[in-house]
C-alpha cells in the first residue's frame, strides 16, 4: 500500500519503519526528525500526502494536526483515508475529521498506548473513531504496528478513550504513591503493602503493573530512577485534555481535576518535568500533612 507519514519523531519514526519493514511503500514528511529505515523523504506534508491511500499523522498536538489537515486534505484522492494516531482534543480530532469526509475522503482518530517501547516493537494498542469503513481499511496497518485496535464508535471516540483510560491511570497512580508514603509512616513494610494490595480490592495497572517503590513489584521506570517511561509531562497533557473534554460535555469530573493539578504542580514548579510519572512517590516522601 501508498501510505503517507507526516510526524516522525519518538513513536512516529518507529512506527513507520515498521510499516516499511512490512513492505509498504512509505513517504515521510517531518519538520525535523530524520527519515526513518526505509521511508522516502518527501519535501512537504502535501506530498507525502499526494497519491497515498492512507497518510498517518503523528503530532504532538490539535493546532499542529489542524495546520497539518489543512495541507494534506486538499490534496488527497478521494476514497483515501487519513488516520491521525496522536493524542488531540475530541474537538480537533472531530473537526479534522469532519474537513476529511467534507473533501471526500475517509477518517479515524485512533490514538496509541503503549509508548516509544510499544512503537518501536509493533505492540501498540490503537482506539480508534470512525466508521466502519474507514476502520477496515486501516486495521491491516494498526496490525503491523500494534497488537490490538479496538474500534470505539464514530469520529472522536478514540481520543475519548484514550482521555478517559489516562484520566483513570493518572488518579490511581496518585493514590497508590500517596498510599506508599502513608505506609512508610505507618511503619507498613512496602512488600508486605504490595502483596496485600495487588491481590485485594485495592489493585490496579499503577500497583500491579507498574509498581512507583523501587524494588518491588515487576520491573518499572522506579527501578531505573524514575526515567521515563511515560513521562509527567505527558501525562500532565492527556489530563489537560481531559479536563478540557469534559469542561466542553459538562462533565463532572472532580478526581480528574484535583490529579491535572497535581501533575500541573509536579512538573511546572517541582522538579517533576522529565521523570517517569511514577516519581510522585518520592513526591510524596518528601512532605508531611500540612
Ligand atoms: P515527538 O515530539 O517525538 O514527535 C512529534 C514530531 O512531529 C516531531 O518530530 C516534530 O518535528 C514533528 N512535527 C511537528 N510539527 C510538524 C509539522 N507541522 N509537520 C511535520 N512534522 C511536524 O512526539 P512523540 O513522542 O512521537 O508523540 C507524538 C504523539 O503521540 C503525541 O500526540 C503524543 O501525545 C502521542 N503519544 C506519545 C507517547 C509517548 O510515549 N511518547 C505515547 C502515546 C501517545
């Protein structure tokens, strides 16, 4: 298959090269980063886009995929489809899929879990929006890419997804190292607190998975010295953008405002910035009730 690849950097690069390795025939386009093995260079987003029955777009936010959409859709044959696979707003995922259908062409939203590991190994996790053609005809691509692609409903169901499992993820992260500290003081042993927790009602990914004390638990980011990982920052993003999703449903959503100040404080007045989303423990070591 012709596809297009417009953002290369961290995930997009990897995921690329996977499309390539695969046999397809790949044109990249990014304002800095290097083609990946096996991607040809185009010299501009639209012609990566020129002539391709998929282009995938991998940006870091909504008003960059806008600027980008508005390249690259005018240009497209019609019947193609564009796949954005960044974390967006609902309402720019939405609105940039609606330009694609107006023009003639197909859409999904479809967001990724599974971070730079998962791009680079074809692991990914893809939640996608869409209709159902559109879905079928990039689900072969998301296989070689990823292991999973889940089909959530119409435009801007994936990136709501996506919001939504990250908003849990943030919150119970918190909950689990704020837990950790007060069994620290409680004078509770941290493998004793892990075997109670990860086997009781207590449990989660943030516990089981991707334990935040060193030592303990699976290997994670707290045994590399809280390097990313997923970094803060990132998930500072995702909560953002959820905090803004559900200011524009009207959403109540008070746990998930209270965790994107959290976030907000960690990494842009604390020294969060840059380390693993799991550093809230030592976070939360460090300071008392008042
Ligand atoms: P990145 O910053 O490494 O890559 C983004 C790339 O887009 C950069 O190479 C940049 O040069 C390029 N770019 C910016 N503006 C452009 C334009 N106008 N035209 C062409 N290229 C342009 O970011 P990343 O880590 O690859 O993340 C990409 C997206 O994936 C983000 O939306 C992020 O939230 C999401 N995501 C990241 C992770 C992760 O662990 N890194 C996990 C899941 C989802």
């Amino acid at each position: 298959m012709k596809i297009g690849f417009i953002g290369l950097g961290n995930m997009g690069g990897p995921m690329a090269a996977n499309l390539a390795a695969a046999g397809h025939e790949v044109t990249g386009f990014d304002l800095a980063a290097p083609m990946p093995e096996g991607v040809t260079k185009a010299d501009t987003a639209a012609d990566a886009a020129k002539g391709a029955e998929v282009v995938i777009t991998m940006l870091p936010n909504g008003d960059i995929l806008r600027k980008v959409a508005a390249e690259i859709i005018p240009v497209m044959d019609k019947g193609a489809c564009h796949a954005d696979c960044s974390t967006v707003d609902v309402d720019s995922a939405r609105a940039v899929a609606d330009q694609a259908i107006e023009a003639g062409l197909l859409a999904v939203d479809a967001p990724v879990s599974g971070g730079v590991g998962g791009a680079a190994g074809g692991t990914l996790t893809f939640m996608a929006g869409g209709s159902e053609e559109a879905f079928d005809k990039v689900k072969p691509l998301f296989d070689i890419m990823g292991q999973k692609a889940v089909h959530c409903g119409p435009s801007g169901n994936g990136q709501a997804a996506k919001i939504c499992n990250n908003m849990i993820l943030g919150a119970t992260m918190i909950v689990t190292c704020e837990a950790f500290a007060l069994a620290d003081k409680l004078g509770l042993d941290r493998q004793a607190m892990f075997d109670v927790v990860s086997t009781s009602s207590g449990q989660s990914w943030s516990m089981n998975t991707y334990c935040p004390a060193p030592g303990v638990g699976p290997k994670s980011p707290a045994d590399n010295d809280y390097k990313p990982g997923f970094a803060s920052d990132l998930m500072l993003k995702d909560l953002r953008l959820a905090m803004q999703a559900a200011e524009s449903a009207d959403a109540d959503t008070p746990l998930g405002e209270a965790a994107m100040e959290l976030y907000a404080r960690f990494v842009e007045q604390e020294d969060g910035a840059g380390t693993d989303f799991s550093a809230m423990l030592p976070r939360f070591e460090k300071r008392g009730h008042g």
